[in-house]
C-alpha cells in the first residue's frame, strides 16, 4: 500500500518581514522588500543586522521562544480545536523544529545569580530545555498525541516536517501541528561570531563580496494531515554526510541526496522544479557549495532565491519559516526575491537569481536547508 499524501491545512508566520502572513507577504513581494532593520551587539564589541520580531504574544514567564510559538499558533488555534473535537486530542501530535529553546533566559539567570541577585522568578532549567517548546506547544494547542522536538541545528524546522509526515503516514495522528521557532540570544550570537560566521554588514547571498551571516528568530506553523487541501508536502529528503563540525562538504553529495530523496518521495525530476528557496546564508563555504548543488540539480535556468536577507538566519526554525514563505510565493505566483549586490563571484556558477516581483508559476516548489555537522534536508511542496 502507497503512503498516504501528506496535505498543508493551514499555516502560519511570524519573522522579521511581518507579524504575521500578510504583514509578511506585503513586505516579500513590495517593490522594494525592507532589508534588517535592527542590530545586535556581540561578546567583541562589534554590531551585526539581526532579524527581530516585532510583536509577542504568551505568558510573560515563558521563554521568548516559547512566546514565539504562541503568537504564530494563535492564527492556527481555531483550526486545531475542530481538530481535537473530529479526531480526539490524543490524535493530534507536535512536532517542533528548534535549537535555542530557553537557553537565552537560561544564560540571564545565570549572569543574575553570578552577581549576587536571586534566580528569577519563575526560571526553571526545564525551560532550556530542547524538548520545553513541544511541551509548550501541546499545552496551549491541547494536543495529547506524540509531542517532540527536532533539535539538528539549521535543519532543525524541516526536519520536523518530515518527522510529522511520518507520524500521520505510520497512523499514530491524524493531524500534527509542525514546523520551526527560535529566538535570538547571545549564545547563538556570540558563538556564530567565534567561528567567524556573523558579518558586521547586511548579508549579501551569492555575492562577490559575501562575508557571513545575520541570525534572525522566527516561527513557521503548519497544520498537517491526510485532508485535501490546496497545498501538499509531497516529497521530503534527509542526509547526514558528516563531512566537518562547522563547515558543509564543498562538493555537496550530501545536501544533493537530500534534495533527491525529496524529489524521489514526491515522484519527479528536476525539471519539475519551478523554484528553488536556497538556504543562502552568504558565508563562502556554504554559498560556494549551494550553487554548484543547485547548478549540478536543476540547472543554471531554475529560478533560485535566498530570503535571509530580509529575515535573518533564523536557525531551527530557518525551513519552516523558508517553507511558509515558499507558499505565499505559491499562493501570489510571484517568486521571492534574491536581494544582494548583484556582484556576481566569478568562481560561482551562474544560477539565475529570482528579482523582486518577478511573477512565475509555481506549483513545485524545493526548498533546501543545511546543518552543522553536514546535516542536510529539503522539502518539496506542491500545489494540489
């Protein structure tokens, strides 16, 4: 017996471009998409563009991931109550992509006790804890089936995505609420920065001149089951090549199995592929790989785009978020834009780079996300 489809009910975002889907959308696909608006300090005294999110909703005492979480779900909320009501909350599961958690408000109530202060009020280590934000999730979504998280650094939002399809098509939910959030803090930052990955400036993917990374923090929500619905997650691909602890296998076998598992599982070629959301982090290790992947894949014609100039690198949530905004672009028919200095690196291949309202059919769409540890994944969303 084939494995069921996998169908997106709904989703939600929330990230730097917007508090949510349409704020998020108004901003993608103006004319002159807002670049980062807000910085960061870091441990050497230098600053950095960061990608913050503007409005929070949840429990003050929760961790801003946690608060995060919240203010994406409470669009999806109405929509899982039918849910729980048709399929029983013990059906409907969680599973949640991120790598920071609490650990932010964990290093603030060290540095507070360190200085002679109390522990905060409410500060529990659970709280950074990387299983805290599926605990929180399921309880303000009711949810009593399988809750977890996927913790595998910048993979971490599509692959679990994957890991909800695979509840649903083992029979163990009905519906599993899905996706990646993270929050900045200082940990991330600072370490970023010690393996000289963060830029002083705006990133600038593909580019010449690229010279690292901007971390960001975000959410990308998605209701999955087997119910038809407009948009599916037809094919998802997972590879560990464990090639370096930090820096991607220039060759890239594996993130180029990973987006062939994907096309494999949703039953097309490469030519099939309308667009490319590319992890694109604008560091030269990762960048230089990505294009000779995408150019070996799908080509030198297959439009491509690196979003992360308008939203920060925003970790474990970086597929959800990558792959909510792949379905505006569905849902608009306008690709998102590759901003960058149009300075193209001579020793790149030349992959065509999407411009900002630029208009093109999509109905499969791949998005590709990679890791510390050469940790690969890409999801293969489809029009239904």
């Amino acid at each position: 017996m084939s494995a069921s489809p996998i169908f997106i009910q709904d989703y939600s975002l929330t990230c730097a471009l917007g508090d949510d889907k349409a704020a998020v959308a108004a901003n993608l696909f103006a004319a002159a998409p807002p670049l980062l608006r807000d910085t960061a300090r870091l441990a050497d005294g230098r600053t950095t563009p960061v990608g913050r999110v503007a409005a929070l909703a949840g429990p003050e005492h929760e961790t801003r991931t946690n608060r995060i979480i919240a203010h994406a779900y409470a669009p999806l909320a109405a929509a899982i109550d039918a849910a729980r009501d048709r399929y029983g909350a013990e059906r409907v599961g969680v599973v949640i992509g991120t790598s920071v958690s609490g650990i932010g408000e964990g290093g603030e109530a060290v540095r507070a006790r360190l200085a002679g202060e109390a522990w905060p009020p409410h500060f529990t280590l659970e709280r950074q804890q990387l299983g805290d934000s599926a605990r929180f999730l399921a309880q303000i979504s009711g949810a009593e089936g399988a809750a977890y998280v996927v913790s595998t650094a910048c993979t971490s939002g599509a692959r679990a995505m994957a890991s909800a399809a695979r509840l649903i098509q083992a029979d163990l939910c009905d519906v599993v609420i899905s996706g990646g959030a993270d929050a900045l803090c200082d940990l991330t930052l600072n370490g970023f920065s010690a393996l000289d990955a963060i830029s002083a400036k705006q990133n600038n993917p593909m580019s010449a001149n690229r010279d690292g990374l901007n971390l960001g923090e975000g959410a990308g929500l998605f209701i999955l089951s087997r119910e038809e619905a407009q948009h599916r997650l037809a094919g998802w691909g997972e590879s560990a090549d464990g090639h370096h602890m930090s820096a991607p296998d220039p060759e890239g076998a594996g993130a180029e199995a990973a987006m062939r598992a994907a096309l494999a599982k949703a039953g097309l070629a490469a030519s099939d592929v309308d667009f490319a959301h590319l992890h694109g982090t604008a560091t030269p290790l990762n960048d230089a790989m990505e294009a000779a992947v995408v150019a070996r894949l799908l080509g030198l014609e297959t439009p491509c785009a690196s979003t992360k100039p308008l939203t920060g690198h925003t970790l474990g949530a970086a597929g959800a978020v990558q792959a909510a905004l792949c379905l505006l672009a569905m849902e608009r028919g306008l690709a998102p834009p590759h901003l960058w200095d149009g300075e193209r690196d001579p020793a790149l291949p030349r992959i065509r780079l999407a411009a900002p309202g630029e208009a093109m059919k999509l109905k499969h769409v791949l998005s590709a996300s990679y890791a510390f540890g050469g940790n690969n994944a890409a999801l293969l969303l489809a029009a239904s």
